[in-house]
C-alpha cells in the first residue's frame, strides 16, 4: 500500500514524504531527493546527512541520493547545499522504501570583506612622504603613477608645469619670486634627495621623472621643519627615488 502525505514546510524548505510499506523484507531503502524552491531543478552535489548514523551521500545528477540496509525508526536528515538554505527534518522508517523530498531556497552567499591597506604597500622610507601627502598642507605632491606617466619628459620639464613659479634654465631650476638680494629677481630652489641636501650645481636633465617614485614641493612658509631653508631659499623640491 502506498501512502503520501505532505509532513512538514520549513521556514522556505518544503519537505515531503512518500513511503511504500511491505513486509516481506527487514530493511528499508531511504532514498532524498533536492530540488530548487520555484523552479524545481535538481540540485547535484548536495551534502545528505543522516546524523545518527553519521553517514553521508552527496546527491547525484537528478538530485537523488540513496541510503540503504537501515533499521527501522527514526532518523534524522540534514541537506546542506552551498548558495541554498540549510535543511533538516525528522522521519520514521518503517517499510522497505522511503523517499524524502527537499525544496531548498536560494540564498545570497556573504563573502568576507576584503580589506586593503594602503600603509602596507608603502615602503618604510616613504612614510614621511605619505604621510605628508596625506594631511595635504600646504604642498604639491607628484607621485609614483604621476611620475612614470612622465617618462618620456625631462625632470625640468615637468616642475616647470607641475609647481607654479618655477623656473627652468638649462639644468638648473629657481623660482620666478625676488630674492631678497639686490638686482636679483629670481631666488633659488634648495633640493634634496632621500633626504639629503642636494649641493649646488644639480643637472637635472640627468634625471627622468620614473627613476623617482615621489616628489614634494614647497614654499619655504609650509615646508617641513626638519627641510625648511635658510638664507635666501625661497622653494622646496623634495624628490624620493626608486628603490
């Protein structure tokens, strides 16, 4: 005698039962079946549990998986597919085949946040840099993607358009401001490199922008204590190479 009965709905997982009695025989066949909510589509490769028993059987093509010799009694059943709702129910066994269906609902999959730390990617040297870049007082900042951008340009060539009041003569460059010193209209422009003064005399038409990987400009107002001039200096170039 065959028997079908609706046994339980599950929050969204919609369970239902048929099973076959006969007595010639002691153990049963349980047999699960996974479909979609809505569509009905198989889903392959779920996980079908029988905790008790702790035996496991992912679900074939057409959704099905089988479990056979059981006892007769109760067992309970757990399908867990990825991207779906979890499902669980309790059911008796008691004739020769059981067949169980699960009608589990999609659910959105969370991925953990990926989170990128910019401090990480920064050289130690550089810190002082980014940090300066960061608070953004009173500064011109070139940077590393600026810089290779440029390549094919000369270095003066590229302060000359990037920092306002800069001036380029051969390879030497000053700042189109007075001096402070009797007929002189331009005043210099004290460099440094990693850090360290830069003597008189620099040629930069020996460098190229992308042997740099920053550049910071200044007037001597806003420059950084530990860089600002003396004398008649009126500009701060800051230029950090690449290492």
């Amino acid at each position: 005698m065959r028997v079908r009965a609706s046994i339980a709905v599950l929050g969204s997982i919609m369970v239902a039962a048929t099973t076959t009695a006969w007595t010639s025989t002691s153990s049963s066949l349980l047999i699960v079946s996974v479909g979609e909510v809505g569509t009905g589509a198989f889903i392959k490769d779920a996980e079908v549990r029988l905790t008790p028993l702790k035996r496991t059987v992912r679900t074939k093509w057409n959704g099905e998986a089988r479990f056979g010799d059981l006892d007769r009694g109760q067992i309970h059943i757990q399908v867990r597919a990825i991207g779906y709702a979890p499902g669980d129910i309790d059911v008796q066994v008691a004739g020769d085949s059981l067949e169980v269906h699960f009608e589990l609902e999609r659910t959105a999959t969370a991925l953990d946040t990926v989170r990128v730390s910019e401090a990480a990617k920064v050289p130690m040297y550089l810190n002082e840099f980014e940090t300066r870049r960061s608070q953004n007082v009173g500064g011109k900042f070139l940077t590393d993607s600026v810089l290779q951008s440029e390549h094919l340009n000369s270095l003066q060539l590229l302060f000359a358009t990037r920092f306002p009041g800069i001036k380029v003569a051969g390879g030497s460059v000053t700042a189109m401001e007075p001096s402070g010193i009797m007929n002189q209209m331009n005043c210099p422009v004290l460099m440094y490199v990693d850090g360290h003064r830069v003597l008189e005399g620099l040629d930069l038409g020996n460098m190229r922008p992308d042997t740099l990987i920053g550049v910071e400009y200044y007037s001597r107002t806003f420059a950084p204590v530990q860089y600002r001039p003396t004398g008649n200096y009126c500009k701060v170039i800051l230029m950090w190479t690449r290492r």
